[in-house]
C-alpha cells in the first residue's frame, strides 16, 4: 500500500469501518465473527485494507467523538474537524442496524477487495446508495448543505435542493433580496480541475454573476470552499464533444388492455 503518495488509496472503505466501530462498537466485529476489535484489526491487514491495526484503530479513533455514547473519547481535540464522513454516511446508510450496516462494508470489501470468507444479504435500494458512495460529487454536495452558511456570500441565506431538476445548478441560496445558484463540485485533493456539463455551461452564461460554481477542496482531509462568481466569464474552459452513450428501450408489443 502506498502510503505518502497516496495516503487515502482506501478512504471509502476505512471511514465505512472506522464509522462502524464507533457507532455499533463490539456488536460490529461480531458481524464478521470476531470477538475482539485486535483480531478484525488484523483480518483488515490480511486483505490489504489497512498497512497496520493501528490504521483501523485510528479511523475508529476519528469516528469516536461522533458517537459519545461508546464511552470513548477518540481524537475530541480535533472538534468537529472530520464530522464531513460521518456526514455521508449517515445520508446514504444511517438507518441501517448492525446487521444491515456490517452488510455494506462487506459488499464493499467483496468487491474492492475479493474477500470471499463472507457472506452478504443486501437490499437493492442499498446497492444503489452503495453506488453512490464513491461520488465525489455527493459527499462534496452534502458537504455544502452542512456548511453552506460557512461561506461569505451565503452567511445569511437559505437554500432550496434543486439536484433532482437537473436544470445546470445544484442548489438556489436565497441571501436577502438576492438569488444565488450554486453548483457543487468536489476535489479530492487541495487544487484540481472540474468540467461543467452543457446544461451547466448553458446556465453560468445566463445568469452569470449570479452563477457560483462552488469547490469543496481538499476532500480526502479536510474540506475547503473555493467559490468562483460568474466561471465563463472567469475561467477558461474548452469545448469537447462527448459521444452520448446509447441507450436501448424496450416497448410494449400490443395494448395493455
């Protein structure tokens, strides 16, 4: 495992576990047959998920101050420092019971890590949040409706979802007499690049300074805003013809009554 150039090669699987110590504590590892946290430490660095036990010690340690109720402390000095990974996973999984929670961590280890030693019975809504997991767009838009109000223009706004239009903006902040569109985009690390979609494209050009292409940086530690007032006129983006995919429908033969 490659450590200081990528040391978030397993960010995905490492805040599922850590996130499932913490909340559900012993009633976790007995899922996968364990008794004691040291031996699924070490069932993790068999198969590659973790170089050490102390690496899944430590994401338990970042999820403990979330959960007070496991009578651990975990790193409390960092304050709320990494609340974004809770975050996503309680949106995508947090009704889930042990059972059901252990379920989805070994859909992923099965998956991403061919462990076989496991047997899984997962409902298909929750392979479809399951999917959703490795979105960097969705973790950096629950990012932004936590946290919103931590960026300047949108101190004092509100905001209305505006994902499921799909009309080119993420979310509309209302801030006095003014309106905003926001749209969200995540970057894994402290700089990188982000494309609009045409929808996007077309939109930044009609509303321009009341278009916000906001950046949540730096997601793998700890996330920051860049927000980008008015992007065509501010940036420089290139035109590329993407061939769409195509699609098959399938139609009924004959009437349905």
């Amino acid at each position: 495992m490659k450590i200081e150039k990528n040391k978030h090669i397993n960010y995905e699987i490492l805040n599922l576990i850590g996130y499932g110590l913490s909340k559900f504590n012993d009633d976790f590892i007995k899922e996968f047959g364990f008794t004691t946290k040291t031996a699924f430490y070490e069932y993790c660095v068999i198969h590659n998920i973790a170089q050490t036990v102390g690496t899944v010690k430590n994401r338990m340690d970042l999820f403990d101050h979330f959960f007070p109720n496991n009578g651990r402390k975990g790193w409390w000095q960092k304050g709320d420092a990494y609340i974004h990974r809770k975050f996503l996973i309680d949106n995508l999984f947090g009704l889930e019971n042990v059972k059901g929670y252990a379920n989805i961590v070994k859909l992923y280890m099965k998956e991403n890590y061919a462990v076989e030693d496991i047997s899984i019975s997962v409902k298909p809504i929750v392979k479809s949040r399951f999917k959703k997991l490795q979105e960097t767009g969705l973790e950096a838009e629950i990012y932004f409706i936590n946290n919103f109000n931590a960026i300047t223009m949108f101190n004092t706004g509100s905001l209305e979802d505006a994902r499921l239009f799909g009309d080119g903006y993420d979310f509309q902040v209302n801030v006095n007499n003014s309106t905003y569109l926001a749209e969200v985009k995540g970057i894994r690390e402290k700089k990188g690049k982000f494309r609009l979609t045409e929808n996007e494209y077309i939109k930044a050009l009609e509303y321009q300074n009341d278009y916000i292409v906001t950046l949540v940086l730096n997601m793998n530690d700890l996330p920051t805003f860049l927000t980008i007032e008015n992007p065509i006129r501010n940036l420089k983006f290139e035109e590329r013809i993407i061939n769409p995919k195509v699609m098959k429908e399938y139609h009924l033969v004959g009437d349905i009554c």
